[in-house]
C-alpha cells in the first residue's frame, strides 16, 4: 500500500508554472535587457564626454615641464691666466623644470568649430538613444500582442473542442438508443479529433510566441513553454488533451486599447530621433568642414613658462627663470590636404541632409499607412463583431435544429467551424488594430 502511494505521489503531473505580463512590464525590461539600447547609451555618452573635451581646448593649458640632459663634453673658454684660465661654459648635467601656460589666440575658429561638430555629434548619439528606445518598446509591443492573440486562439479553439466534445457525447448516447446514426457519430468525432490536432499546433504556436517574447523582452519563463494554456482554461477538460506546462495571462484587451487610443489622434512627431540624428549628424559635418577651412588662416598661440633651471650658462646654480612667448604658424604648403578635407565633410553632410529628408517621408509615409489601416481595421471589426453574434446564433439553431431532424450533422459541423473562424478573425483584427496603435505611438509627437 505504501508503494502504490509513493508511486502515486510521483507520477501525479507537477503544477503548471504561471506566467503573467503586463505590456507595461514588457517594455520596460525590454528596455533594461536589450543591448541594442545599453549601446546607443554608452555611445551617447562616450559622444559628450568627446564634446566635454573639445570644449576644454578653447580655455589655456596648464602643465608641468621637465627636461634633464648630460652632456659629456662641456665647451670651455679660454681666459689669460690673470683672469682664471680656462672656464666651463656650462655643466656637465643640465636640467629645467617648471609650470608651462599656453593659449591659442587665434586659430581662424578651427577650436570653436571642433567644439560645435563634437556637440553635434552628442546631440545625434543623444537622438539614437531616443529612437532606439522606441524602436525596442515597439518591438517589446509586437511580441507581446502577438502572444496575447496565441493566447486567444488557444482559448477560442479549446472553447470549440469542448462544444465538440459536448455534442459529440449527446450523439454517441443517440447512436446508442437508436436515434442517431453512427455515420453522424463518426462525422462528430471526426470534428472532435480536427479540433484536438488545431488544439495541439495552437499550443505549439503560443509556445512560439512565448519563447520570441521572452527573447525581446529578456522577462524569464517559469518552467517550459512546450504545451502551454491559456490562464482560463486551467482546470478544464479538453478530452484527454496533454495537461499545461505553463498557464499564460496577458493584459485584458481592452486595458491596452485605451492607453494606446489617444495616438491614433496625434500627429506625425516632426521632429522623429531618427530624423533629428541625421540632422544633427550633417551640422556636425559642416562643423568639420569649418575646423579644416580654419586650418588655412594663420595661428597666434600666447605662452608662459617659469621654471628653474641649471646651470645658468657658465655660472654652476640654478636660478628662476620666466619667460613669455608669442607664436604665428601659416601654412604655405600642404596640397590642397584642408580644401579637400573640407570638400569631403560638406559632402558628407550634404549626404546626410538627404538621408534625414529620405527619413522623415519614409516615416511619414508609415505613420500615413498605419493610420489608414488602422481606420479600415476598425470598419472591419465592426463587421466581424456581427459575423460573430451571426454565427454564434446559427450554430445554436443548427444544433437545435439537427436535435428536431430538420438538418444533417454536415450542417451543424459547417455552423461549429463558422463560429470558430469568425471569432478567430475578430481576435486577429484586434491584435492588427493593437500594432498599428503602436506604430502610430512610436511615430507621433504625444
């Protein structure tokens, strides 16, 4: 007795892991996991840190200078004895050591033009930031309205399953007394056995769906994902189906249309990250360009150096010694290296003034077709919602109707499979009204 109970205990299916998400969860830990945003950031930061150092190059330097040197052969002059004889000019070891200050007067604006192209720069890394963060909730969006429509088939086929399985046990008890036929009995557990294998690659659609949402948006699964159910179905019997691995609860539907609604009332954002990047990344050219034009005029660069240093000529010590110093560079020779170098920056931000306007009507262009879809989408619910009261009539009539010997069980297996199908296109337009939603969030200024 003890044995069958251990073995009981043991081959007692284990409880299914439960797995429920908001779509604000998802985005924010697609967010935090994806890499593609944790790089944009590091780049942004990387870009001001650059813009912060080029901005330090218009104020003076400071730094410490130091020089040691040995000479071996020390140059002497020759003096008449009554002055000494000969003399050392100098030391053996020489040294100098001191603060040194330098100030660039005068560059043509080549400093102040690095300075504004590396801003720019910042502020086109700063815009990817921006546009990958939405690029990575829309993608978070996507995967989770695609497992909440899996959840719905699922849910919506398990729904018909049990109606088969109900009409099928009132038609094997008919076929038993005589009043059914067993060709209606066979044809009954044939649609019962059709919706048991959409059951199965349901299940195994959702358990897709799961793995590719846990992949966008990094959340963990609780326990394997291979034969998944709707949280709504646990506890239920499907005629024997394989028991759930995991029970799925997503957002009501309902939820998640009124907090993306009030974009389908917003505009084009006219001033999109991906677009204001390009932007910022052509200015930054121009910035360039300036610096290398820049580098034709001629440089003034104020110094400043007090140091101490040893020996002072042909006198053994040290002594302090401050100087001040004022320096002019003109390039007179470099072939054309600067006029090409600003040839090519006004080039590239030519180039990218043309990719930021290629942007901003593709962008357009997708906020236009998304609106419009979502307009036909909902022209198109409103149909299926009565397709849907429609079917759901006829298939309860059929029955009753197949029940009092008015029709053939064909009829009420077309009326099941209807029925079925139209809520599986309601579910459908509603998952596609939910993405154009987001596409028109991801796009618009609100």
């Amino acid at each position: 007795m003890r044995a069958i109970l251990l073995f009981l205990m043991f081959a007692s299916p284990a409880r299914a892991g439960e797995f429920s998400v908001t779509l604000k969860t998802a985005e924010e830990s697609a967010v935090a996991s994806s890499n593609q945003y944790k790089s944009a950031r590091l780049s942004a930061v990387a870009a001001a840190a650059a813009a912060a150092a080029a901005g330090s190059l218009l104020y003076p330097r400071l730094s410490l200078e130091g020089s040691l040197r040995y000479n071996s052969v020390v140059t002497e002059m020759n003096l008449p004895p009554a002055l000494g004889g000969a003399r050392p000019l100098g030391d053996n070891w020489n040294y100098s050591i001191g603060p040194s200050a330098a100030w660039t007067l005068y560059d043509g604006g080549a400093l102040r033009y690095g300075q504004e192209g590396a801003d720019r720069n910042a502020a086109a890394y700063s815009a990817e930031v921006q546009n990958a963060g939405r690029q990575v909730v829309l993608s978070a969006r996507t995967a989770y309205f695609r497992l909440q429509l899996a959840l719905e088939k699922v849910y919506l086929i398990g729904e018909n399953l049990q109606l088969s399985l109900s009409q099928l046990k009132d038609i094997t008890l008919g076929a038993k007394a005589g009043s059914r036929s067993r060709l209606d009995q066979i044809r009954a557990s044939q649609e019962t056995l059709d919706r048991k294998r959409d059951l199965l690659q349901a299940r195994s659609d959702l358990s897709a769906a799961l793995r590719d949402f846990s992949f966008v948006t990094g959340l963990s699964l609780p326990g394997d994902p291979a034969l998944p159910l709707d949280f709504r179905m646990d506890g239920r019997d499907y005629g024997g189906a394989e028991p759930a691995t995991m029970l799925v609860k997503a957002e009501p539907y309902e939820a998640m249309l009124s907090r993306l609604l009030p974009s389908a009332d917003g505009g084009l954002d006219k001033d999109l990250p991906s677009v204001k990047a390009l932007y910022e990344a052509a200015q930054a050219y121009r910035a360039s360009a300036g610096s290398y034009r820049s580098a034709l005029l001629p440089r003034l660069i104020l110094g400043a150096r007090s140091s101490i240093d040893y020996p002072n000529g042909p006198n053994i010590y040290s002594f302090m010694q401050n100087s001040a110093s004022l320096s002019l560079s003109l390039p007179l020779f470099e072939k054309d290296l600067s006029r090409e170098r600003e040839k090519e920056s006004e080039l590239n931000a030519e180039a990218a003034l043309r990719r930021k306007d290629e942007a901003g009507l593709a962008a357009g262009r997708d906020f236009d077709k998304a609106r419009d879809a979502y307009k036909e989408l909902l022209s198109e619910q409103a149909v299926n919602i009565e397709a849907v009261d429609d079917a759901v009539e006829a298939g309860s009539l059929a029955y009753e109707s197949y029940k009092a010997g008015g029709s053939t069980w064909l009829d009420v297996e077309s009326a099941n499979l209807k029925t079925l199908q139209a809520k599986t296109a309601a579910a459908s337009v509603n998952a596609e009204i939910l993405m154009k939603l987001a596409i028109l969030d991801s796009l618009s200024g609100r």
